[in-house]
C-alpha cells in the first residue's frame, strides 16, 4: 500500500504546487494593477496515521494567504482626485449600477445607512458624467455628505459622493478690513488719492465703496465714504461751513516810470569861420558799456562840417545801430539829447574823444631871382608841411595887394594837402593880378614872376593856424530815471478748504469776480489761485493777480501818473512852476488872441519831460504864428502879447479801487479721524467722530477706549434690503490699521472685504483630513463631503471580488467607519495613488522554487509508476 500511498501524496503535492503557482501567477499579472494585494501560499501536511511503529503518507495541500494589511507604494500623480491611504483603512466604494439600492451595514459601533459595501484601496477616481467620483474599476466612492442646508456632515449614513454644487450662492460684504498710514506732510497742494474697493450685494453684484481723505489739521483728517448705486449713504448732507474773510493789506501807489535823459553838449574852437574838425578825431558816446563811434575822415568831413553836423551824425550812429541802442539819440546844434528806449529803465553813458595829429603850417620865403632886359623879378615861397587843417588861411601879399586861401570843410575832400593850397593860391592871384604878375605852383613850391621886364615884384606871406586846443564833449543828465510802480494791494483770504459754496468776491472799480468753492480745493493756496485765475481771464480790468499761500496781490497793468502840482503864472511873461512835468498834464498859452495847447502822453512825454521843454513848445507855436517870444529857464516870454497868460490842468494819478465780501459756504458731512500726538499715542488712531455724517448711516462704536476696535459701521441698500457693513481700522491707539507716520503719501497696505459674487463649478479637489472640496471661480471653496477610512480587525480575511474591491467576511469582522487618521485608520494623501504590494523578484524566485518542487513531486510518480511495473512483473 506504500506505493499507492507514494503516488496519491505526490499527486496531492503537484496539486499544491499547482495552486502556489496559480498564486504566483496571479501576483505578477497584478503586479500594475492599483490596490492589489498580492496573495501568498501556504502549505499543510495531511497525516493519515502515523506513530511510532507506523507512517502512512498523507500529502500536502496548498492554502491562499491574503496580504490586505500590507501597504503598496505611494506615487504622486497630477491629478487631484486621485487619493491613497497611508496606512490601514479601506475605501468604501459602491458599484455605479448599483448605487440606487440602499443597505443597512452592522459596523462595530452601530449601523450605517449604506448603498453598498464594498470596500478598496484603488483611489484613482475621477469625475465620471454623472459627477461621481468613480475609480478605475467603476467603483464610487462613498463618503459623509454635507447638508446642502444646514452644512452640517451626517455620519450615519454613507452614499456615492456626487457633486450637485455647480453654482456657490453669492456672499454679501459684511466686514472690511482696511490698514493705511495717512501722510503726516502731504505734499502742498496736491490731493490724496482716493481709494476704493469693490464688495458684493446680495445678489452677488459688484459694487464699489469710495474712500476719500482729507487732512484738517497736523493730527486731524476727514473721511468721506461713497457707495454709488445705494438707496443709503454712508455720510450725506452739509452742515453750516467755517467762518470765511478777505481782508485787505498793505497799498502800494502806483507812479509812471520816467525815461532818463542825458544832453551832450560838443565844444571847440572856431578858427578863420570854421569849426575846428580835424581828420582823425574820434568822438564817441558810450551806453551801458557798447561804444557808438565816429572817426573825422577826408570823406565825410565836407557833409559833417561843423559841430551841429558832428552831432546829428553821432546821433544817427546811434540810432541806426544794429542791434538797437536801448536809447534814442536827437540832436539840436552842438548837443546830443540821449534818452532811454524804455521809461523807468536807467542807463550809463560816457564820452570820450581822441584828437587826430594837429600840424601847424608855415610859409618859408625862398630867394627871389632878379628882373632882367628879358624878365620880370621871380619871387617863390616853399610851404613845407605837407598836411593842412580846416579853418588854417593862407596870405600871400602881392604889390601890396593880399590875396589869401583859407581851409573849409566843404572843401577839404577837393583840396585836402600843401600842393593843393599852393594851387588855389596860384589860381586866385592870376585871378585877381594877372594882369602885372603870374603865379605858378609846382608842388609846394609857389612862384610869382612879374610880367614886364625889368620890374620888381613886393610879396609877402603870412599862414594863420587853426586853433590847435582838442574838441570835447561832456554829458550832464538832464532828466533822471524813475522807475515805474505799478499800484499794488494785497488781499488775505481766511476758511477753511474742503467746505463747498463759499463765496469769495473781489469787486475792481466796481466790477465783481467772485469764486465759488468746490470743496475739492486742498489749501488756501488753492482757492486764491482760483480766484486769481478768475480775475485774470477777464482781460477787461485794468490789473492782474498773483496768489500765494492763502494772500492775494492785485496789481494794476500800467504804472500810474504821479501828482506832482503845476502853475503857470504872470501875464506877458508867464512862469511854469513845478520841477517836474507828469503824463495826463495839459498846458494851455493864449497869446494874440489865439491860445495853444499841449497835453502830455505816452507819445511825447520824452520830448516834453521838463517844464522848460514844454515853455519852448509853446515859444515855437507862437513865433511861427507870427508872435514874438522867448523862454528862459522856466520862463516864457511873450514880447508880442504882454497880455498872454498861461494855465496847468494836472494830471491825477490814477488808482483802482477794491472792495471786498465773504460768505461762508457747508462743511459736507464726513468722518472725523483723530490721531495721537503723545509719545505714547502718536501716529495711532485715537478717535473716531460720526457726529458729522449728516443723514448718513455710518455710526462709530462707544467705546474707544485704547486697545479696542476701531470700528465704523455703516448701511447700504442696493434695492435688495439693507446691508450693514463694518469697516475695521484696526485698534485704537495701536499700531497697524490706520495710522499716520511720516511720509508724502498715503500708502494702503491692506483693503479687503469677505463678500463673493456667485460663483461657478471649477474642480473638486481632496483637502486636508479626507475633505471633498469643490472651487469655484469666485475664489471660493466649499467642502461637500468627507471621505471616512473604513477598517476590519482580521481585514486579510476580507473577501475578494473583481475590481479590486473587498467584502464583508465573517472571519474579517464588522467594519469601523473612521475619520482619517483616528481608532488606527490611516491618513488620506491626495494627488497620490497606491500601487500593488507585490514584489517582482520575490514573485520569481517563489516560482523558481514551485517549479522545482512541481518536478519533485511528478519524479515520485513516475517511480512509483516503475515500482509498481515491478509488482505487476512477478506473475511471468
């Protein structure tokens, strides 16, 4: 019987190892599959009697061992709803076709209202289009739902987890925090910008909250909050504004500015009836530095002349000069009347000539020749300087009888050397005693022959010289530079900015400009720079305006016309008293019964600037009437009407007038900001003021005492209800929030709010301790569900089924619902899935060992085999 029993233990062992390899086969064709759990091989012995006198061979059977308790690796993967357990725990997961039965499942802690119980560790679930989240296998996973409702996470019952939540219902703004630090010194003038944030009705609409700043004082501001588009303001209404002056200062008067006058008077010998102009003077008159010249030449000295001709030529120097002269040069005989282009603008003149070489003539008697039988007597006289000067004469005296040449300007360009002057002389005793003697020159040689024979000649010469003294010209100013003041007046004007409607007028002669205030205006500087823009643009009043600071300066276009008093007095000789003539004056003389007038201007100030200008404007309207008259110094003397008399109409001077008013305008209604001042305070918010919000909704908290809440609570109604919102400036005298510290600029470092608009269906994600999170567009989440990690006290006993799901076995035990991480349930670790726990390498040589003991036990059979061929062998 021992080769029967031989033969059946080695078919039992090949049967065992048979189901090892089916094992191991198993293994390996899983070993990609996700959440696999490999299954191992153990092997028992069957002993059918065995003792100490007697074994019988029982053979081996081959039993599967379930390695669910052993965890796979984790790899990462990209999408974010796939999820793995690190650590014990299953997945419960129902089939998709099957989600619509319900099941009551017995847990070790109670019961659970289930659609299925199945349970995995294969996490790559993934939207299906339905929305379940459903794995590879087809599998959905189960989770605690969240009440749509209440929000509250039921764990008494478990079903598929489906995403329904495709729009998030839209959040009213209830809360907005805001951190700033205000400017200490804002920049002058310039506007703090405003800063805004956009909340969320209930409705989910966009809206915008305007916050506009102001600073009142070193430590005080104003805040202004706008909400456009509700039925309710935040701050609304004015109160009655500040007090509000314009006050007058200081009046400048006005005088015309004065042009300044300088006379050049030229001064020189006159020698033989001519002005003593040599060749090679230089006169030149110097203003402010640029020389305006005049050289004596034998070109142009026969059209100058004399010196009333030198002078209107120097005069002409100037005036023609490019560029322009800033004066204006007339000449009248030998003197040259400078004056300034511009009134009221002085200049420096000087003068200067320089002398050309003086050269003084002589006439040398030469030694006569003798008559003779067959000529007159021969008398010659050299000149030997080669040079003349106009006004030199030339005498040569003949038989008693002197004929003489005198050097003239209007000749000079003609006959300008010796030779000529011995030629003309020549020329002018043949002319006047050509009848008894004839003259001849050769050069400077001058020869007189009488022109019987044997007869004497009787000459002489004599030479007078010009005068050999140097021309000057001197410049006394007759008429001084006056600078011209334009009538002045300052205006200060007092408020305070930021209020609206306050009026401020200025009336000039009569003519009101008034500014209205806007309440956008940062300072003073600002108001008084628009009211001196409106002053101005209305080109019609005769000033203009400046403004600086919080003060106004009116100042007329033109300069005003001084007062100075006038008389004329006296009858026949009429004396003009004053010392100083003004634009605005009119003169009036009667004599012969004809009376002539003047009056002065703009025009012709600079020709009548002096009293004894304007007596001789009158001697000249009287002499070419045919009347006689004269004028010394301030008198006019009138020889041909010793009835004549004169009369003065002053001028006034001319100055605006100013009046002035104010009305105060509204202070709009605002949040009042104070900030601290003290070491411990300062910089941080330590009041906060709605007394002045108008009908506004905003309302500060009672208590600010310091470290309290620095709130300010307001209503809004966007035609959907009221709104309340609470706007958080952080604590009182504490630093953050809203502070002001050092700085040109408001620097906002945190304005956010905690309203949403409605949102759409984004993606579901896994969150922290095995929440469902669905994100929406809005930038919201919102968690729907709760993945729980389902563990078994003998979980390698579970029951398989196709697709990688386990089910309830009386040898594994009741299942536990747990959250993740809680009664030894491992964690949830998104992004990731479980890969199978098999090992290639253990898996081969496991097979490598089965093949051997599969041909081990076939090697036993076919010796049996042969064994009992020996048996059947004996009966032959």
């Amino acid at each position: 019987m021992s080769i029967f029993g031989s033969m059946t233990t080695a078919v039992l062992g090949l049967n065992a190892q048979s189901k090892a390899l089916g094992h191991i086969s198993d293994n390996i064709a899983n070993s990609s599959t996700i959440g696999y759990k490999r299954v191992d091989s153990a092997f028992e012995t069957m002993v059918l009697q065995s003792s100490q006198r007697l074994h019988e061979p029982g053979g081996v059977t081959a039993q599967p061992v379930f390695m669910n308790n052993i965890q796979g690796s984790l790899t990462q993967v990209q999408s974010p709803t796939n999820i793995a357990i690190q650590g014990q725990g299953f997945f419960s997961v129902t089939k998709v076709a099957t989600q619509g039965s319900s099941t009551l499942v017995q847990t070790q802690t109670g019961t659970v209202n289930s659609s299925a119980a199945f349970y995995t560790r294969a996490g790559d679930f993934e939207l299906d289009k339905s929305r379940y989240l459903v794995n590879s296998s087809g599998y959905a996973l189960n989770g605690w739902l969240v009440d749509p409702v209440t929000g509250v996470l039921h764990k008494d019952q478990v079903a598929p987890i489906q995403v329904n939540s495709l729009i998030d219902k839209p959040v009213a703004t209830n809360t907005i925090d805001l951190a700033a630090n205000l400017p200490a010194t804002p920049k002058p003038g310039e506007k703090i910008p405003d800063s805004s944030i956009q909340i969320f009705d209930s409705q989910g609409n966009p809206r915008t909250v305007n916050f506009k700043w102001r600073q009142q004082a070193d430590s005080s501001w104003r805040m202004v909050l706008d909400a456009p588009g509700s039925n309710t303001k935040p701050v609304d209404g004015t109160f009655t504004g500040n007090p509000a002056t314009v006050t007058f200062g200081q009046n400048i008067a006005g005088q015309t500015a004065v042009a300044q006058v300088n006379v050049i008077t030229l001064a020189g010998n006159n020698t033989n009836g001519q002005d003593n102009l040599r060749i090679g003077d230089t006169y030149t008159v110097k203003v402010n530095g640029t020389n305006y010249s005049l050289k004596i030449t034998a070109d142009n000295i026969g059209s100058i002349r004399t010196y009333s001709g030198l002078a209107g030529a120097l005069a002409n120097q100037i005036n023609s000069a490019s560029p322009a002269a800033s004066v204006l040069a007339t000449s009248s005989g030998q003197t040259i009347r400078v004056t300034a282009r511009e009134p009221g603008t002085p200049f420096k003149l000087n003068t200067d000539v320089v002398s050309g070489t003086n050269t003084t003539n002589t006439i040398v008697t030469q030694t006569s020749t003798a008559a003779t039988a067959s000529a007159g007597e021969i008398d010659k006289f050299q000149f030997p300087q080669t040079q003349v000067e106009v006004g030199d004469s030339f005498t040569i005296n003949v038989n008693g009888t002197p004929i003489s040449y005198t050097v003239t300007a209007a000749t000079y360009q003609s006959y300008s050397t010796v030779s000529d002057v011995v030629s003309q002389l020549a020329g002018k005793i043949n002319q006047a005693l050509g009848s008894t003697v004839t003259a001849s020159s050769a050069g400077n040689i001058l020869s007189i022959q009488a022109n019987a024979v044997n007869t004497n000649v009787t000459s002489s010469a004599t030479v007078t010289n010009s005068s050999a003294s140097v021309n000057t010209m001197s410049s006394l100013p007759s008429v001084s530079s006056v600078a011209g003041v334009r009538q002045s007046r300052t205006v200060t004007l007092t408020g305070t900015p930021g209020d609206i409607g306050t009026q401020y007028t200025l009336s000039i002669n009569g003519t009101a400009v008034t500014y209205s205030t806007t309440g956008e205006e940062m300072t003073m500087e600002d108001i008084t720079a628009a009211l001196a823009n409106k002053i101005n643009s209305n080109t019609s009043l005769p000033v203009t305006a400046t403004a600086q600071g919080g003060v106004i300066t009116v100042t007329a276009k033109t300069a005003a016309t001084p007062a100075n008093a006038n008389t004329m007095t006296g009858t026949g000789s009429i004396t003009l008293g004053g010392s100083t003539v003004d634009v605005g004056d009119t003169y009036t003389v009667t004599a012969g019964g004809t009376t002539y007038s003047l009056t002065l201007d703009n025009a012709n100030i600079n020709t009548y600037s002096t009293p004894n200008a304007v007596l001789n404007y009158f001697a000249t309207q009287i002499t070419a009437a045919g009347g006689t008259a004269t004028v010394t110094g301030n008198v006019l003397a009138v020889t041909s009407d010793a009835t004549a008399t004169g009369t003065v109409s002053d001028a006034t001077a001319y100055q605006f007038t100013l009046d002035q008013s104010a009305v105060a305008g509204q202070t709009p209604a605002h949040i009042g900001l104070t900030f601290g001042k003290t070491p411990e305070t300062v910089g941080t918010l330590t009041n906060i003021s709605t007394a002045l919000v108008g009908t506004g909704t905003a309302v500060s908290a009672a208590n600010q005492s310091a470290g309290s809440d620095a709130n300010v609570t307001f209503t809004v109604d966007y035609g959907f209800g009221p709104q309340q919102i609470s706007l958080n400036l952080g604590k009182y005298q504490k630093p953050g929030g809203l502070t002001q510290y050092a700085g040109e600029e408001i620097n906002v470092t945190q304005l956010v709010q905690n309203g949403a608009p409605r949102g759409q269906f984004k993606d579901v994600v896994f969150g922290d301790n095995g929440t469902v999170m669905v994100n929406y567009d809005n930038g919201r989440s919102k968690m729907i569900a709760k993945v729980p990690i389902i563990t078994f006290n003998n979980p390698n006993a579970l029951q398989r089924e196709s697709g990688g799901v386990f089910v309830e076995s009386e040898e594994a035990g009741k299942p536990n619902f747990n959250d993740p991480e809680t009664n030894g349930a491992g964690a949830v670790v998104a992004n990731s899935v479980e890969s199978s726990n098999v090992d290639i390498a253990d898996e081969f040589t496991k097979m490598i060992v089965t093949q051997r003991s599969y041909s081990a036990n076939a090697k036993i059979v076919t010796t049996s085999d042969e064994m009992l061929q020996e048996v059947l062998g004996l009966k032959r």
